[in-house]
C-alpha cells in the first residue's frame, strides 16, 4: 500500500517509477581479472609497506629506550 504524499498526488511520475525499475533489473558491470589481480597486489604491497615502516618504528623506539637506558 502506498502512502499518499503531503504536497501533491498519491502516484509517482511515470518517468521516475520507470527509472527505478531499469536500475534494478541491470546486471551488475564485470571487472576484468587483470584488474582484480593488479588491485589485489596493490593491496599486498601496501600491507608489507604499512607491516615494515610498523616494525621500523617498534625497532627505533626500542633502541632509543635501550639507549636511554645504558646512559
């Protein structure tokens, strides 16, 4: 059951009823598998980046606590 809106007619404009029911019956657009796998590398070079500046800032903070330490 539809709700009747406040300013105007209870029914949509055709144009708009039509609109809806094309976007949802399209199928949805393919990617490429080159693509999949040039993104899917992406992602591991930035997870192995994000992994080694992480381990380099672990190491520094300890050598300079080690540091502060011995002094």
């Amino acid at each position: 059951m539809r709700s009747v809106q406040a300013a105007g007619h209870g029914h949509p404009h055709p144009v708009h009823a039509h609109r809806g029911m094309r976007l949802a019956g399209r199928a949805p657009r393919l990617i490429a598998p080159e693509t999949l796998t040039l993104f899917s590398e992406r992602m591991d070079d930035e997870r192995d980046y994000e992994n080694t500046v992480r381990d380099f800032i672990l190491l520094h903070d300890l050598t300079h606590s080690a540091d502060d330490f011995d002094s």
